[in-house]
C-alpha cells in the first residue's frame, strides 16, 4: 500500500507543467512578451482546458500581428503532454 501511495504522488508531481511550458508554446506560435499572470493546476476545465489538461495558465504576450492578447495556454500531464493555446 505503501508504495502505491509513493507511486501515486510521483506521478502527481511528475505531471505538473509550469509557467515556462506556457510560455514556450506561445513563443513557439510568434506570439512575443509572455507573461503568465495566474495559474492553475486544480480543475482546469473550469478555465477553457480540456478534462485532460493538468494546468492552465493565464498570460498576456503579443500575437504576431502586433496586438496585445490575453489568452490561456492548457497543459497536459506528461509523458504525452503538451501545451495548446485557447483564446
């Protein structure tokens, strides 16, 4: 029982995404100027994400048409895990 419990909180630390995967994956589409102004790893559904995303987060950047946007980057847990950019 004991190292199910270990097993399971590895694999709750291991999936957790973090600011600077959010702000790859909007460097990655152009965008300039990230920042993460909120996240969150609890119930990320409720912010846009799929049920599957672990994460989302918040941030400002700059589109690649010059304009200032706000928009939120989901994150899901690895090790298939990736970020996508929701508006």
């Amino acid at each position: 029982m004991r190292s199910l419990l270990i097993c399971a909180l590895f694999s709750v630390l291991a999936g957790c995404a973090d600011e600077g995967d959010a702000c790859h994956a909007v460097t990655n589409m152009g965008f300039t100027q990230c920042t993460v102004t909120e996240s969150h790893h609890l119930a990320a559904g409720i912010y846009g994400c799929h049920r599957d995303d672990s994460a989302a987060f918040e941030v400002n950047a700059v589109n690649p048409a010059q304009h200032p946007v706000h928009v939120v980057v989901c994150c899901s847990a690895p090790p298939f895990g990736s970020c996508t950019i929701r508006n």
